[in-house]
C-alpha cells in the first residue's frame, strides 16, 4: 500500500469582510495524496485553489482540520516547525516564476539549499544537475532577465526541487506561458516529477493538462470531490 505524503481532514477556511461578513472559502476539504501521486487541482478562480494549496504547504493555518505531511501532524506546529517541515518536505512552483533577479538560474537554485544547510559545493552540484535534466545546462550563468519565459519557469521548478522535498504543490505552474510554450514546459514539470518520485498537487485550469495526470479533484463549494 502506498505511502501517504499529504493528508487534509475537514479543512475549514473563511475570510472576514468587514463585521459580520465572513466568506467561508473551504467547508470540510479533504485530501490523500499518495508517494508519487500527480493530482490536478480544478475549479473557477476564486473558488480557493490557492487558499488550499497554501494551507497545504504551510504557508497559511486553517480555521480547523488537520494537515499531516510525511505522517506528522503539523495542524497545531510552531512557526519554527512549521517553517523547517516547509523548507525541507516541501516545494512551491507558481504561475509566476518569482526569481530573484540579481542572481543567475544556478544561484537561485543554490540560495534555498544554502538556507537548508547545504554546503556551496553541493548546492551548486546538485543546481546544475537540476538545470541539466530540464535543458539548461547552457544557462546556469544567466540572470533571470536574459531568459525566455519558458525557461525562466523551468528554473522556478529546478529551485522548487532543490531541497529534494516530498511534496510539489504548483499554482498554476504554466498559466502565464503561451499554449504551446505552456504544453511543453509542463512536460518538463511532468518528467522532473516521474524521475524523482515526488508527489504533487497541480492546480490548473486546463483541462487537457489536468487529464495528464493521475486523478483529477474539483474544488466545489469549498469542498473536494472527484473530477
């Protein structure tokens, strides 16, 4: 049986407008996502792709529920816990690929590993091979400006695997690229998931890229329900 890498049991999310309106964005979520499982995340813009993916990924708390990555329960983790699980279990790719522009693809590869505990020869080691497997290998001296908008996204994944995380979750990972830049930049995504076995959770509206995965999910009146 596999391994489960993410679990979110009752996930309850609401935003306060102004006393006493509250929209209540996730009622009761839940998801397993299995070791080397892809999930495509579906639903309407605002429906709360990304609230879920940031309580997911610890960068947000819900209101209730629990979060469980790797078998730890991080529901009720101190920041300083929270943070170290993030940094180490877990990697973010968004629809803007967010590279610090004064340093080079490799360096931005480099930066999150260093902050992990990485040595420099080894986080400039394990930078390169990253950039090499998504055809890059030409490009790791180049400054985010001096890249095409394919290739800048390809490097945002690179620096996502850098800490060698279990879990991927991506916002839109392609939503800014052209079609056919989009297709085939996913395709990298897809095979740099396969090889390393991580497990992902892909928000996305487009259907034929979320019909490439294991499973689709529909976020549906702050509930999750199959695709």
């Amino acid at each position: 049986m596999s391994e489960t890498v993410l679990r979110l049991t009752g996930i309850e999310k609401g935003y306060k407008l102004g006393r006493p309106n509250e929209v209540r964005v996730l009622r009761g979520a839940d998801l397993t996502l299995a070791a080397g499982e892809v999930v495509a995340l579906v639903a309407p813009s605002g429906a709360g792709k990304s609230t879920l993916l940031h309580i997911a990924g610890l960068l947000d708390t819900p209101d209730a529920g629990r979060v469980e990555i790797g078998g730890q329960d991080l529901s009720a983790a101190s920041d300083r816990a929270r943070t170290a699980a993030r940094r180490g279990m877990v990697g973010f790719v968004y629809q803007f690929h967010h590279l610090l522009p004064e340093f080079t693809a490799a360096e931005n590869i480099v930066l999150p590993q260093l902050a992990n505990g990485a040595g420099p020869a080894e986080a400039e080691a394990r930078a390169v091979a990253l950039l090499s497997a998504v055809g890059l290998a030409a490009r790791t001296d180049h400054r985010p400006a001096a890249l095409s908008g394919g290739e800048q996204q390809r490097v945002a994944f690179c620096r996502a695997l850098a800490n060698a995380p279990r879990l991927l979750l991506a916002d839109e990972p392609t939503g800014n690229l052209d079609p056919a830049t989009s297709d085939t930049v996913f395709g990298t995504l897809m095979g740099l998931v396969r090889e390393t076995g991580l497990s992902a959770l892909i928000a996305t509206h487009n259907l034929d890229l979320a019909a490439r995965m294991d499973r689709v999910v529909r976020l549906e009146a702050g509930r999750l329900v199959p695709g």
